[in-house]
C-alpha cells in the first residue's frame, strides 16, 4: 500500500465512524465542539502512525479508543475533573473513580449516542441553516468545502455558521440526550425537516444552474435511513424515508434530453427506479403498520405511493389521492395544501369543482406571488372552455415565475388560449 | 454511488452446502451493520449453478444451457447493492465482511452507471434517441 493509499483509507474510515467517535465523546465532555476537536486530535494521530504502522485491523475501535486517551489527557490537563464531577452529577459520582469510564460509556450507547447528536445538531435553538450545514458536518461526514460546494456557498461563510453553532450550542447549554415525552414530536419535526430540507435541495436546487444535485438527495436519504433505524417505533421517520425512496426514484425521468424538467404525469416511467420504489413502498408499509394516525410525512408517502403504483399516468387512482390530500388537509390546513388538492379533485371529478376549491383561496395572501395559483387556475378555465378569463391567469402566472423556461411556456399557453377565444357576438 | 457487491462461488457453495450457524449469525450481524449504516439497498443469496440456466446469442439461434456451469471461482453465489460516497468506502465496508464461505472465497465489488457517468460523450440528440429506444423496448437504465 501506498503512502496515498493509506491517505485515503484513513480519509475513508474516518467518514465512516466520525458520527460514531463525535457522538460518543459529546456524551463524556459535553460539548459538541471539543467532542469534534477531540476527535479530530484522534484523526491527527493516525495520519501520523497509521503510515508506518499500518491500517489497524479494527480501524473504529482505534479511532475510538485514540479519542478517549485525547480525552482522558484533556480531563488532565485542565483539572477539570471535579468540576466536571460536579456538573454531571449523580451519572459520575456513582462510578467512584478518577476519571469517567469512558470505555464502558464509549460501547454501551452507541445508538442512543448517535440519536442524541441527531437532535443536539438539529436543536430548535439553531436558524435552520445552521442545523443543515452542522448535521452534514457532524453526522454526514461531510467536510465544510464539501458543505460550501453543495450550498454555493463560500467555504469561509459555512466554517463561520458551524462555528457559531456549536457556540450557540453551549451557551444555550443544550442537553446532550433524546428528548421525551411531550417534547419528543417536536424535536423530531425538527430533524425531519432539516433532512428533508437537505434532500429537497439535491432534488430541485433552489439556486445554481443544476437542476438536481443527486450527492444532496443521497446524503439525505442515508441519514433517514440510518435515524429510521435508530427510532424504528417513530411512523413520521418511516413516513419520511418513504417519501424521498419514492421521490428519488423519478430521478432519472424528471429531466428531458435538453435540460428541462419534465412533470410528473408527462415522466417516462419506464424509467422509475423500481427498487427504490420498491423500498419506498415497504418504508411506507412499516410506518402504517405502527398503527397510529398517519402524519404529515406519511401521508405526503401516501400519496406518492399512489402515483408510484401507477403504470402509467391514466391509471393513477385520483380518488384515492384527493381522500389522502382531505386528511393532509385537516391536519395541517394550508392554502398549499389546498391547492393541491384541488388538482387532484379536477382530475377526479373534472375543472368545475375544483375551480371552487382555487377560488376559495384565491385571496389567501400566502399565494399572492405563488406562480402556481394563477398557473392553476388558467389550466381549470381552459378545460372549462372559458379561454378569455384563462388568457389573463397564464399571464399573471408568467409575471411571478423565477424560472425563464416556465415563463416561457407559461406565455405560449396565454398566446394559445386567446388564439382559442371565440369573438362575442 | 451505487455498487454491485458479487460474492463468488465456492466449491461448497456450488456442491449447495449451507452455511453453518456460525456463518450465518456473522453474516447476519453484518447485515445489520450495512443497514445500520444506511448504504444497504437489497442482498440476496443466490441458489448454486446447478438450479440455473444460460442462454447462449449466436446471430439468429439462442440455445439454451442447462447447470452445473464449471468456473467456479467466476460464479456468483449471492450478491449486494449498496450505496456509498466512493469505491473507497465500498472497500472498508467489504474489509469488515466474514469470510463469506466456509471454505474462504472472494467478494468483487462493481460501480453500478450513473446518469452522471455518461457526461459529455452522450449528446443530447444521442440521448433523445436512446431514451425512444428504451421507451420503446421497455428497458430501464
């Protein structure tokens, strides 16, 4: 082996277990932060001996193991150990020794460790970017550059956001722990929403000239994947990990030969991924199977698992989807939510009843620059025949869209509906 | 990126052998880890050659070849799909497999193709006409 090649093998192995060695140490020092600065002491140490020594046989157990004495000796040096005794409290004090048993804290909690960094790097107290950019550093093993380049973002502006997360983070003195009880389902709506966050802006980037950033949508669907494991009893996880199995599986059909998007019911769908249907399906099947009342994660899986079962687009069960988007809807009302549901009520049951729907909403100011309300709209007056009022409604939807290709086609359907307006007598 | 893992065939394996006990607890333990980890996408152990068949292409004539086949070590006995950031961590992943047979063995670990690994040297009119063929014949990427 190489000197590069043992380069790269440690760079491998400590992607692999850094989440692991960061989470096991917060749990002894507390603090995320020095847990990351002590791990990376860790890394330091085997760049240095692993080249002569070689690759151990259980590379983990080392890193591990280089960490507790980087700990240990930390516990040293600063004399903080009474003090520390103190502020752990009871957990330590009972040990009755020297130092903390780190072996024994090191092994016996791995999976609790794992979960409860989960929730300290996705904690309420962080601006949502920060407890992006600190879940990928932390438990994606991602490095910043690596952050930076999938945020278009400077490298510099991403170290900062990290660096004051961590601060933040102890300052705010966040517990290092799993949250129960009453406080359980919100912390977890909060991981879900920073992994989902991560997966939408692989799955349709906000910014940049890529359409798709699939190492994004891949990185999110590891870590639902991983945290579905370390919950199995939470549904929403499930739900969650269901809902980007199934999104993902598009990928492939959701762009044309020249770049642009293709919609759902235009997608070949010859070219959907079956086996990651297949583990969005069984994803869906384990949340529902829990048996409680389906939340907002499950039921957006519901759904796409309606469109995913579908060989082709005329076979979608709409009915079934309009029932799923009812139940969605009472869950969390949202003028969105509503709008979606009324194209699945116009392919159900045809433009007029849902052409209520939209206009029940019309005034909702959420939607005021939302292009897809007037976009909407324009399609129901159009199916309607009532070309003259659908005209002005393409138009409008033209006016809001950031997008030149959808502006673009969004005209041309306002040139085509005033071509279509019969003169008045 | 996504990687076929091949576990090849052994003496055993192809005479249909199980597993010991022992083999199968490792392996499944194992297991466990890959979809602890996330990067576990389907495995699945495959009967000896003797249950398969082949079909040789010969311009118009397909004739079909009934099991046992005999290279061995080029059969494959089982296989993975798992997704990781690079061959790199493919390979530290394989490093912590059990021997996969009894009688030792060899695990060969394949990049799937990605949309991405086309790039440039598909054109886009190359691509149109790629994708009428597959949504002509069905065949998925």
């Amino acid at each position: 082996m190489t000197a590069t090649d043992t380069q790269r093998a440690i760079e491998t192995v400590w992607r692999m277990e850094s989440a692991k060695v960061i989470a096991g140490l917060t749990r002894i020092v507390r603090d995320v932060g020095m847990a990351e600065d002590l791990a990376h002491d860790a890394l330091v140490s085997a760049l240095e001996q692993w080249p002569t020594s070689g690759i151990p046989r259980n590379p983990a157990a080392w890193l591990m193991a280089a960490a507790k004495h980087r700990a240990i000796d930390h516990f040293r040096r600063h004399k903080m150990l009474e003090r520390k005794h103190q502020e752990l409290g009871h957990e330590l004090e009972t040990q009755q020794e020297s130092v903390p048993d780190f072996d024994a804290a090191l092994d016996d909690h791995v999976g609790d460790d794992m979960l409860s960094l989960i929730f300290t790097a996705c904690h309420p107290v962080l601006s949502t970017e920060a407890r992006v950019a600190l879940t990928l550093r932390l438990l994606g093993g991602l490095t910043t550059e690596e952050i930076a380049r999938a945020f278009l973002v400077s490298e510099p502006t991403i170290a900062q956001r990290i660096v004051r997360a961590k601060r933040t983070l102890a300052d705010a003195n966040v517990p290092f722990e799993v949250p129960r009880g009453a406080e359980l389902a919100g912390r977890l709506s909060s991981v879900l929403e920073v992994i989902y966050l991560i997966f939408n802006e692989g799955y349709s980037a906000t910014a940049g000239d890529d359409w798709m950033r699939p190492g994004l949508c891949e990185d999110a669907l590891r870590l639902g994947r991983i945290l579905a494991e370390l919950a199995p009893a939470e549904p929403e996880v499930h739900g969650l990990v269901a809902l980007m199995e199934i999104q993902a599986s598009r990928a492939a059909a959701r762009t044309s030969a020249t770049g642009e998007p293709i919609l759902l019911l235009d997608q070949d769908r010859a070219r959907w991924d079956q086996l990651l249907i297949r583990r969005g399906l069984s994803a869906l099947q384990r949340a529902e199977q829990l048996g409680v009342a389906r939340g907002p994660y499950v039921l957006q899986a519901a759904i796409a698992a309606c469109h995913a079962r579908a060989r082709t687009a005329s076979e979608t069960d709409w009915a079934a989807i309009v029932a799923i988007y009812e139940e969605l809807a009472r869950l969390m009302p949202s003028p969105v939510v509503e709008l979606n549901r009324a194209v699945a009520v116009s392919m159900a049951s045809g433009p007029a009843a849902a052409l209520d729907l939209v206009d029940a909403i019309r005034s909702e100011p959420v939607l005021k620059s939302y292009h897809l309300l007037p976009s909407v709209r324009g399609d129901l007056l159009v199916k309607l025949g009532r070309f003259d009022e659908a005209r002005p409604e393409f138009e409008r939807a033209a006016s809001l869209t950031r997008n030149a290709r959808e502006r673009e086609l969004l005209l041309e359907r306002a040139r085509d509906a005033q071509r279509r307006v019969v003169p008045g007598p | 990126m996504r990687f076929l893992v091949m576990v090849k065939a052994t003496k055993a394996s192809e005479a249909g052998i199980m597993p010991s006990t022992k083999l199968l607890e490792d392996m499944q333990k194992f297991n466990e880890e890959l979809v602890k980890a996330g990067i576990m996408l389907a495995g699945e152990g495959l009967h000896p050659s003797s249950k398969g068949k082949r079909l040789r292409f010969d311009g118009e004539t397909r004739t079909v070849i009934d099991g046992p086949f005999a290279e061995t070590k080029e059969l494959v006995a089982g296989f993975w799909i798992w997704q990781v950031k690079s061959m790199d961590e493919a390979v530290e992943w394989l490093k912590r497999c059990p021997p996969p047979h009894a009688d030792g063995g060899e695990i060969e670990i394949r990049p799937l193709f990605e949309l991405a690994d086309f790039g440039d040297a598909i054109t886009p009119e190359l691509r149109e006409s790629d994708e009428r063929l597959r949504a002509q014949t069905g065949i998925k990427r």
